[in-house]
C-alpha cells in the first residue's frame, strides 16, 4: 500500500513538472525565443506526457475490493484538490495558446497584441 501510495504521488508530481515545462516552453514561445511551431509541439509533448501520468496517478489511487467497490487511497479532500489544480493549469494553458493564436494569426484580436 505504500509503495502504491508512493508512485502516485510521484505520477502526480511528474504531472506537474510536464505541466510547468509546458508553461515555461510557453513563456518562451511568448518571448520570441523559439518558433511558434517549435513551441507548440513542445507544449504538445508535455502537455500529453502530463496528461499520461495524471491518469497514472488517478489508477494508482483507486482500488477496487473484491466486492467491486472503489477504495480511495488518501481522503476526497485532498483528492479533489489535487485534480483540481492540474485541471486548472492545463486549461490555463490551452486558453494562454488560444490567446497566442488569435492574437499572432487572425485579426479577431489584433487590437490586444503589441506588433
């Protein structure tokens, strides 16, 4: 049980450094120091890789009994919380290169981008 508990956290926390590289490789992309393409399939990449291990996570935390119903490793809480701000950052970067692509290719939003 605690070795269980161990690869998850440790899936989660893999979950979030893809999901910071995302952010940062994002930032970089901003700045002008990698291509859009170049940055955009970075992102991809670990954005996917993040994405994997958050389900890691989520199967190494739910057992099932011989009974069929889900135990849950550590309480909803906390649980919940930890889901939850995943799910916040990767939506938070998906609409950061929605933002990126309106401004950059379309005129729709041309009048917030500063070239």
């Amino acid at each position: 049980m605690k070795k269980r508990t161990f690869f998850a956290i440790l899936c989660y926390a893999i979950s979030l450094g893809c999901l910071g590289f995302c952010g940062y490789f994002s930032y970089l992309t901003y700045n002008g120091t990698f291509s859009e393409l170049q940055g955009f399939l970075t992102f991809i990449l670990f954005w996917i890789g993040s994405y994997w291990f958050s389900t890691f996570y989520n199967q190494l935390m739910t057992l099932k009994s011989k009974d069929g119903k889900k135990k849950h490793l550590i309480p909803k809480r906390p649980r919940r919380l930890m889901a939850d701000v995943s799910t916040v950052i990767s939506v938070a970067l998906i609409v950061f290169w929605g933002y990126l692509y309106l401004t950059r290719h379309t005129s729709l939003l041309s009048f917030l981008s500063d070239k």
